[in-house]
C-alpha cells in the first residue's frame, strides 16, 4: 500500500499538500501518515514551567493534526496514521522516514510567496538520499488543480 507523509502546520500550504495527498490515496488505494512538529523550547525554565509549555505546544500540534484528520476523515471516509514529535524538522521527518519504509512520498507544501520554505528547500536539496520521492505542492496552486493533478 501506498503511503503520503504530509508534514502538517497551521498553513495553508500544509492544507494544500494535505488535500493532494488524500486524493493521491485515495486514486492509488493508498494511506496518509499526518506528522505535525514540535519545535523544541530553546529556552530553559524552571522545571514545572518548561513541562508546561512544552506540553501545550504538543497539545496544540496534537489538535491541528487531529482536526486536519477528521476534514479528511469526512472528505475520503479514511482516518489517516497521526504522528506528533518533538525536535528539529529535518531530523525529525528523517528518523520517521527511517522508521517507516512503507512512506511512498513525502509531500510538502510550499509557500504561495517568497522563498519556499525551510523544509522544502532542504528536502529538495538533499532528494537524491530520500527513501521515497518527494512532491512539493506549490502554495500558490489553486484547490481545483490540486484535484485535477491528484
């Protein structure tokens, strides 16, 4: 089976990648993984303090990723495989790939203006040593295209 790993933000973008790899599956008879990041705190509080807002940065990961599941859940009639992990982006999507050698592609979304972004510029640098094919899903691209090239 066909499995798209989206890497899930609160941007539009994100949701664009999202919608064109639903489709992607749903086409091929695949799956979709939904990895949402959790930049790790790069300051050091007291103990309680730092547990806290670490653990309301994966809460609010956790229901981005849960809401972005059940628009898709309603849409296609699959729940996709929820992931929430705390680290660096790249390293992180890295070690899930690693993790998960049935991952088809890794769909990203790109910014619709300016640069593309920081994972989608290192992961098109770097796409030659990827496990799986990498698809960029232009920010810019309107949802009827989406559907078209999907």
């Amino acid at each position: 089976m066909r499995v798209y790993l989206v890497i899930m933000d609160e941007t539009e973008e994100a949701r664009k990648a999202l919608r064109f790899a639903a489709r992607r599956a749903q086409a091929t008879g695949g799956a979709v993984h939904i990895l949402a990041l959790v930049q790790p705190q790069s300051f050091n509080a007291f103990g309680g303090v730092q547990a806290t807002i670490e653990q309301e940065a994966r809460d609010r990961a956790e229901v981005m990723a849960s809401s972005a599941a059940g628009n898709l859940y309603s849409e296609s009639g699959r729940m996709p495989t929820i992931a929430v992990r705390v680290g660096e982006g790249q390293a992180v999507i890295k070690e899930y790939l690693a993790e998960h050698p049935e991952v088809a592609a890794l769909v990203l979304g790109s910014a619709p203006e300016g640069g593309p972004g920081p994972l989608v510029t290192h992961f098109s640098a770097h796409s030659g040593s990827l496990p799986c094919p990498l698809f960029v899903i232009p920010g810019g691209l309107p949802v009827e295209a989406i559907d078209q090239l999907s």
